[in-house]
C-alpha cells in the first residue's frame, strides 16, 4: 500500500512538473497570475515528490531528511495559492494585508514543522507515518493551515457573491470544491495525528487533486484574455462578413454565423459544397499561386454580387491545412453605384441641355442685338443731327449693356461647367490700356468723376496671354468702380515686376472715391449673384455675377485678385496676373499717346475697289449691317442667304474673302465649309473663310477651326 501511494504521488510530482514548464512557455500578459501559478504548481510538485519518498522509508532518520524539503513545497503551495487567489477575487486594503500576511507566516513556522523533536516516525500500514507531539507549535502549525483554509473559504466567497462577471463566479465556485477537496486532505494527516492517529498522506493526495482543479481555474481565467482562440470565436460569431474555411480536400468545414444567416441552409459545415457550387468561380480556384488571391463573383444560392477574399491556410512546414474565405456582399454597394451613375448621368445631361439652351439663347439674343447695334452703328456714321445722334447713343449703350449682361451669364455657365478656357495670344498691353481708357473715360467724365491713369512706360511692349480676358477683367473693376462712386476720382494703375526669365506679373489696381464695401461683406464678394449691402447699390444696376467670373479668370490665369475697402471711403482692386514677355522694349508713355490721339469721327481707314467678299448669313438685317459697314470702303459685296446659295456662289466666281455664318438652319456654316472643300468646281477652294457666330459657349469655337478656316469666333460686338 505504502509503495502504491508513494509510486501515485510521484506521479502527481511529474504532472505538476509538467504543468509548470508548459506554463512558463506560455506568452501571456498577466504576468503575476503566471508566475504565481507556477509556483504553486512547483510547490504542489516538491510536495508530492518528498512525501512520496518518506512514504517509502523504512528509517525515521531518512524519513524526517525527506519532510524537510517537503514541508518547504507545502508552505510554497498554501502561500502562492493564497496570493493567487487574493489576486483572483481582487482583494484590496486590510483585508488583502491581512489574508496575505497571514499566509507568510508559515515561514517562521517552517522551521517548528520539521524539527526532529516535534514529530515522531513511525512505520504504518500505508508506509512511513509520522505523529506530532503536543505542544505550542502543533497548535499553531494546525491553527495556521485552519486559518489558511478559512481565509481561502472567504475569498472564494468573495468571488462567488462579489464579482461582478460571471467568469469569475464559476471560478469561485471551482475553487470552493478544490478548497473541500484539500480539507478533506488535511484532516487526514494534520489534524488526525493531534488526535494520535497516524497521518494518512491524505492532504499529499488532495493538494493534487486540488492543483489540478486550480489548473482547470487558471485555463478557464486563461481563455478570458485575448488569445488566438478566443479571437477565432469571436470572428466566427462576431464579424460580420461570411467566413467559409475550406480543409485541404477541399471540404466545407466551418461556415460562420453569418456565413449561414447570408447562404441559408443549404451551405452546411461537413460538406462537399465546392466553393464553384456556392459561387460562379472556375472549379480549380483553389489551385491559386499566391497565398492569396481576391476576386468578384455572383453567388449561385442567393444572386448576390460577391468581393472574395481567398486565403491559404498553412502550417510552420508549408503543408496547406485549408482555406479561408472571407465574403463581401457588394450587392447594395453595386446598386448604390449604379444609381449614383445613373444621376450622375442625368445630370450631365441636364447640363448639356441648359448649356445647349444657352448657346441657343446666346445665339437668339445676340443676332438681333448685334444687328440693332450695327444700324445704330450707321445712324452714328451718318447721320448729321445732333438730337438723334443723342437717341444712337442711348441705343448703343442700352445694347452693349445688354450685350455685357448676356456674356456674364455665358461666362458664368462656362465657368460652371468648366469650360471656360485661357487662349494664349501675343498682345500690346498699349493698346488694352488706351482702349479700356477711351472707354471707361467718357462714362466717368460723364458722371462728373475724375478719371486718371498712372502706367509704366517701361511696361514691356509685347506680352503674351489671353488678351480677351484680361481686357474683360480690367474693364469689370473698372466699370465697378464708376458705378459704385458718386463724387471724386477713378485712378487706374498699371506697372509690372520681373520675375525669372521672360516672365513678369502685370500689377493692375482700380483705386477709386465710392461707396466703399464693409469689411465683413468683403469674404462674399465673389460669390455669384452677390450684391453686397443691397441697401445701398439697389439703384445701380448690376447682377452679382461680374466679380465672381473676375476671380475665376484670374485664377485660371494664375494669378491674384486682393481688394481693400473702406466703407463711405473708397476701395481699391488689385489684380496681379502672371505673363510672359514677347518683345521687351518698352511701351512708352502711354498718357501722352493718348493725347497725340484724340477721338475722330468715323472715317474708313482703306479703300479696295476691285475686293470682293461673299457674306453669308440668314439673317438679313445681319447683311444689312455688313453691307452699310463696309459702305465706304467701297469692297464689292456678294449676299447669300443660306449655305445652299453660298456653295452656289462659290463655283461661279472667285471670292478674296469669304464671312461664313456658323449657325443657319438646314446647312450650318460648318456643313456648307466641309462641302465647299470636297466640291469639285470650287473657284474658292483656296479663299480664306471666316466663320462668324454668337455662340460663345466653349466648343463652338473649336469645332471651327478644323481644316483650312480661319476660326474667329465674334462674340460681343
Ligand atoms: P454687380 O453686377 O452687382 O456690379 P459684381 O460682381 O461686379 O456685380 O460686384 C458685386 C458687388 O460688389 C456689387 O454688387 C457691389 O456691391 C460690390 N462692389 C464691386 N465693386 C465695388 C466698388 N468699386 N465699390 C463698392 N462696391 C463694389
């Protein structure tokens, strides 16, 4: 009997053993439970293994050298389980130094537990037994191992009454069988030997029972952490994404909660559902290269459209274990793209509508426009009253402000489709400066303001750059402040600063005596249809929209817009605008050009007899115009109403010129161009065409500047 249990016990030694190397190669992050857990797992060992050999004596002696280092294994135990236990129901203040304290004291005991005089050995049925003989010390060595007991019991209370998670409470109830399982023990061989029973090794035997039990405790705590394992639950209940894992035979093995909510019943773990019977994918997709491989498919169980992706799964050596495939239903993502396409597409369409219905406008508007301006143009040549020379004025400002209202609007909604475009020329900033001059002059001296100019006579005289939209910039601040000052002066400043190579950055500031803009209006400025203080310039006319499409065409340009105000003082503009430089010689000075050129009548600057030029248009005020227009210059004009007549025209004579209106009905300017180049009997396959159109939404120009045309687009005036 005595070998059996001694042969049991060092069994119990080798298992704790191994329990405790397993543990200490372990990664875990709760360190404290780890180490105190060995140790008590080395304790329990050290325990079993001396109490096995002194069973197995015969000689007292030998038996008493065998319970010193297993007393020291006991007193290991009994102190790390308390302290693992204490860490496990989190104890805290006195109780903690109380419970814990206590428990250290079984070091000063350990000496009294072995010494040679205190216990006597004897041979019994179950082996080598031993019996302790009254006095202070055996009280207190069994007091202790009771009171041990019973501070257990009350941490363990605490985890199952206390603890707030469930976990813990299934461990306290654990524990309070260990606890059961080791007084059992105890009561064998520390209490029974003070009644003068030989001890039975029973507490040797329980201890194990009880590390095993703790063992069970400390996984159940262990699997609480974040581990691999429970990691892999959770993404296999948790996410949300269907996960199927394919063994290496291709074998449906796992199928996740939400694999199965997404494929029903029929995708069921331990099957031979291949992926190409759950999804339309080749049948030997699993054949892949890579470790890993992504693709889109329809699902055949439920129709929906699939992102998949594919991984192999393989252990350290590189032998495939299987597959995981992880599912992204792109059903909703697919729809809502398609719909955001579809809208996308209507409202390009709409656009194209609104810009078609501008051009169309632009077209209708500005025909008749041009044409009363160009009558009035006449009446101004010729005639000799000066009361309705006074009406032809009034007529020629009241159309070009109704021209400039029409070209914002364009501007705007090329702007707004982004098809307002920068076309480089090479220009003479002279000339933009004296013409705007002329221009804005005679409408500030007529208000009674004083208009003064201030140019760099060093300006360099040939710059290139979009000479159209620098004017139309210039004039809008400059028409801006005339309209928006009452009393005193418009200055208009131009000068330059060198930059590297042949660029400089053309410095232009409107400063002006007006109304002036408040400080926190000044951020909506350029907002489009914003008329800051409506209060005040409600009776000046304007939209809103001409600074909006100045900051843009600045931008475009690359260039800066400031504006400095004061309210009831003034304001001034300042636009700084990048350009190269084409010829560098300087412009000269530019007030006293001015001057050398005062405003003539109206006379034509040539005479061609013998030139003949063929005008078509079908709108006939339109020849009309021309017609009068070039009256003095004596050219011989040729009138054709459509294109039809002009391709007539053009086989029986030979034209010096040829003005092409764009947009006619049946045969527009551009057919009757492409004609007139592929006809045979054309006298005029060499004569230069000039195409004529009102349309000044972006793309008219372009489509007619193909082939041997010289494309003019004519857009205001
Ligand atoms: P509008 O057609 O109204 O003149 P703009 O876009 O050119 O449109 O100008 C926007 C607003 O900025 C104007 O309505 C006016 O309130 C203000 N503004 C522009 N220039 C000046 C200026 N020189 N002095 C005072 N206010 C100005």
């Amino acid at each position: 009997m005595g070998d059996i249990l001694s042969y049991l016990l060092w069994g119990f030694a080798v298992i704790s053993v191994y329990i405790s190397v397993e543990e200490a190669f372990r990664k875990t992050a709760e360190k404290k439970a780890k180490y105190l857990f060995i140790a008590y797992q080395l304790g329990s060992a050290v325990w079993s293994m001396f109490f096995g050999l002194l069973l197995a004596q015969t000689d007292p002696e030998m038996a008493a050298d065998m319970r010193i280092p297993g007393m020291v294994g006991m007193f290991c135990y009994l102190i790390s389980a308390t302290l693992l236990m204490s860490y496990w129901a989190k104890l805290e203040g006195r109780l903690k130094f109380y419970i814990e304290g206590f428990a250290y004291l079984g070091i000063p005991l350990y000496p009294l537990t072995v010494s040679r005089e205190n216990i006597s050995y004897q041979v019994s049925e179950f082996g080598m037994s031993y019996q302790f003989a009254p006095g202070f010390w055996s009280y207190a060595y069994s007091g202790y191992t009771v009171v041990v007991a019973i501070n257990m019991m009350v941490m363990i209370f605490i985890m199952i009454h206390k603890s707030p998670k469930k976990r813990e409470r299934v461990m306290g109830k654990k524990l309070f069988l260990c606890e059961i399982v080791i007084i059992i023990g105890m009561v064998m061989d520390t209490i029974m030997p003070q009644f003068g029973f030989p001890a039975f090794p029973g507490s040797s035997i329980s201890q194990f029972l009880g590390a095993v039990i703790i063992y069970q405790v400390y996984l159940l705590y262990y699997r609480s952490q974040i581990t691999l394992e429970n990691m892999s639950r959770f993404l296999y209940y948790s996410v949300n994404e269907p996960i199927l894992i394919y063994d290496e035979k291709e074998r449906l093995r796992i199928v996740s909660s939400s694999a199965r909510e997404f494929f029903g019943e029929t995708v069921q773990e331990d099957t031979e559902r291949k992926i190409s019977h759950i999804f339309e994918v080749p049948a030997g997709i699993l054949d892949m290269e890579d470790d890993r491989i992504v693709t889109e498919a329809k699902c055949l169980c439920n129709d929906s459209f699939c992102h998949l992706g594919i991984d192999r799964i393989t252990d350290r050596y590189g032998d495939v274990l299987g597959y995981i495939i992880v599912v992204d239903d792109m059903t909703d993502k697919i729809n809502n793209m398609k719909e955001l396409q579809e809208a996308r597409r209507r409202a390009d369409e709409a656009n194209e509508a609104k810009s078609r219905f501008l051009a169309n406008m632009s077209h209708e508007i500005r025909t008749p426009i041009n044409a009363v301006l160009g009558m009035d143009e006449m009446i101004l040549r010729e005639s000799r009253s000066t009361e309705v020379l006074g009406y032809a004025m009034n007529i020629q400002n009241a159309g070009k402000a109704l021209l400039a209202i029409i070209n914002d609007i364009l501007d705007f909604s090329k702007i707004e489709s982004n098809k307002m475009e920068i076309v480089e020329n090479d220009y003479a900033i002279k000339d933009i400066l004296m013409e705007l001059t002329r221009e804005v002059s005679l409408r500030a001296e007529k208000k009674g303001l004083r208009f003064v100019t201030e140019f760099d006579p060093k300006l360099p005289s040939k710059l290139r750059g979009d000479e159209v939209r620098l004017r139309q910039i210039f004039l809008n601040i400059l028409t801006n402040a005339i309209k928006y000052t009452k009393t005193g002066s418009v200055l208009f400043h131009a000068s330059f600063t060198e930059m590297e190579g042949q660029q400089i950055i053309l410095d232009v500031f409107v400063k002006d005596t007006g109304i002036g803009i408040k400080e926190e209006k000044i951020p909506y400025l350029f907002d489009s249809f914003q008329r800051v203080d409506e209060k005040s310039v409600h009776n000046i006319e304007g939209t809103g929209l001409g600074l909006s499409i100045v900051k843009r065409l600045v931008e475009l340009m690359k260039g800066t817009l400031e504006v400095k105000s004061i309210f009831g003082v003034g304001s001034v503009f300042y636009v700084h605008i990048p350009q190269r430089v084409v010829i560098r010689e300087p412009a000269g000075n530019m007030d006293e050009t001015m001057k050398q050129k005062p405003l003539r009548k109206y006379e034509a600057s040539f005479e061609a007899e013998d030139a003949r030029i063929l005008v078509v248009d079908d709108y006939k005020l339109n020849l009309q115009v021309i017609q009068g227009l070039l009256k003095e210059t004596k050219i011989k004009l040729t009138m054709a109403e459509s294109g039809r007549e002009c391709i007539q025209k053009v086989q029986e004579q030979k034209f010096d010129l040829i003005f092409l209106d764009h947009m006619m009905p049946e045969m527009d300017g551009i057919e009757t161009l492409h004609l007139m180049q592929e006809m045979e009997h054309n006298l005029n396959r060499n004569t230069p065409v000039i195409a004529l159109t009102a349309n000044a939404v972006a793309g008219g120009k372009r489509d007619v500047s193909s082939g041997r045309i010289c494309g003019l687009s004519v857009e205001a005036d």
